[in-house]
C-alpha cells in the first residue's frame, strides 16, 4: 500500500463520519420543530450549532488531504418500535376518523418518548465513531496525528455532553410525558 492509499482509505474514514453529521443536522433540525418539551428543544438549538462545528472540522480533515467533502447522508441508528404498536399507529393515521377506541394508539407523547431514546442512541453512535476514529487516527503515522485528534476530541466531547445530557433529563421529559400517556389509558 503507497502513502497516498493509507489517506484514500483514510478520508473514507472521514466522510463516513461526516455523512453521520449530515445526517445528524436534518435529524436535529426536525426534532427542534417537533419536540413539545421546551428545555430539549433548546438543548438541541445549541447542539445544532455544535453540529455544524462538526461538519466543518471534518470537512477541513478531508480537504487537507486533498479529498471532497461527502455531501451524502448516513441512515442514522433506528429505534425499531414492536410492530403492534406501529400497525395501531398506522390505523390511528388511516382510520381515526371513524374509531372511537383509541385507547391503545400510542399518542404524541409516546412518540415523543420514542424519539427522545432514539436521539439519545443516536449520539451513543456519534461517540464509537469519534472514539474510533481517534484510535484509527493514532494508529496512522502519515499524517498530523495530534493536530487532527485535537479537532476530533472536541466533537466527541460535544457528543458526550450531549449523550449526558439525554441521561440526566430523561426523568424531567418522562416527568411531562408521562401523565399524558397514562390518562390516556384510562379514560
Ligand atoms: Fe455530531
Ligand atoms: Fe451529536
């Protein structure tokens, strides 16, 4: 393997994260429209910002390796819900007009909660990549190891903060959720 393949195969590494990133700002952006929980939505305005950060110091690995910048997008890690509640969630969509049991449809507020795990495992996925990507990047001796670990640490502190912050806030999210969700089994 020639020098310049080691950095090929390194820049593939790069835009891997980077299409994560991409794939994080619409991600994020969408959860700022949706989520009703005013703390997160405001959480998530700074993490947005974070996230361009992200992009941009990724885009700069990239180009210092003479490399373009991915502009494509990641699937990001699914939270695959039981297919019961999807189907209910499905005939809620299609036939509420016409039902009066709605008791077992999973409301917004379930969903909402469902979306709140799946953010949350989406940054658990950013911090195996950051942390992966440092290991890699020590492990190649061609290029400026402690420059570009510097910019990587910053991002995965920024996904850790951010990964923190889901774990200490889910009882507050869980707190206004919740008493939606039940009553809306018991009536
Ligand atoms: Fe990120
Ligand atoms: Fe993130």
């Amino acid at each position: 393997m020639s020098q310049g393949d080691v950095k090929s195969k390194y820049v593939e590494f790069i835009n891997e994260a980077l299409s994560a990133e991409n794939a994080a700002i619409d991600r994020i952006t969408s959860r700022i429209d949706n989520t009703p929980i005013p703390e997160l939505k405001e959480r998530l305005h700074q993490h947005l910002e974070e996230t361009y950060n992200h992009q941009d110091r990724l885009r700069q690995i990239v180009t210092k390796f003479g490399g373009e910048p991915t502009d494509s997008k990641a699937d990001l890690p699914k939270l695959v819900p039981p297919t019961t509640m999807m189907i209910k969630k499905m005939m809620k969509d299609t036939i509420k007009s016409i039902t009066d049991d709605k008791k077992d449809n999973p409301i917004p507020e379930e969903m909402e909660l469902m979306e709140i795990k799946q953010d949350a495992i989406a940054e658990g996925s950013e911090i195996i990549a950051y942390e992966t990507l440092i290991a890699i990047t020590q492990r190649i001796n061609e290029i400026p190891q402690q420059e570009i670990i510097s910019l990587l640490k910053q991002s995965l502190q920024e996904e850790e903060s951010m990964k923190k912050w889901y774990v200490e806030k889910t009882p507050m999210a869980v707190d206004i959720l919740l008493p939606k969700i039940i009553s809306a089994v018991s009536k």
